[in-house]
C-alpha cells in the first residue's frame, strides 16, 4: 500500500528486499517501465531496500499514477 502525503502531494513506498541482486532486477525492470510510460519518480536505494516517491500533478492520483504504482508492485511480487 502507497503512502499519499500532502505539501507536496506524492505518494510513496519503500520496497524490502533479502538479497542485493533481487535489486538489481527489479530496477532493470522498472527502467523498462519508466520509458515506457514516461513517468519518472524520485528513486533511492540501498543495500536491502528501494524507496520511491511520485509527485502527483493534484491531490487526486490519477489512474496513470495508479496504474504505474501497481505495475511497480507487481514487479516487487515477481522478484521476491
């Protein structure tokens, strides 16, 4: 479940993972998505964790937001 803050509206999640290579993976894999769907979110990662923050353009997410957070999620279900 993404989080939705306010000041500025986003939604963020943070994704745990066991080992350092599923990273590696998973980011292969939400490249592809990025160029796909020209949607760019703020992205940090460490050794056991990627976190994502995505800007909204209003208070509302909208269904190409939408869609592109649970794509991300359903990447995250595949690699663990």
């Amino acid at each position: 479940m993404w989080n939705q803050r306010e000041s500025p509206f986003r939604i963020e999640q943070r994704f745990e993972f066991e080992e350092y290579s599923k990273i590696s993976k998973f980011m292969e894999k939400i490249d592809q998505l990025c160029k796909e769907k020209n949607m760019y979110p703020n992205i940090s990662f460490g050794k056991n964790f990627v976190s994502f923050t995505i800007f909204l353009d209003s208070e509302e997410i909208t269904p190409s937001e939408k869609d592109f957070s649970n794509q991300i999620d359903n990447f995250f279900k595949s690699v663990i």
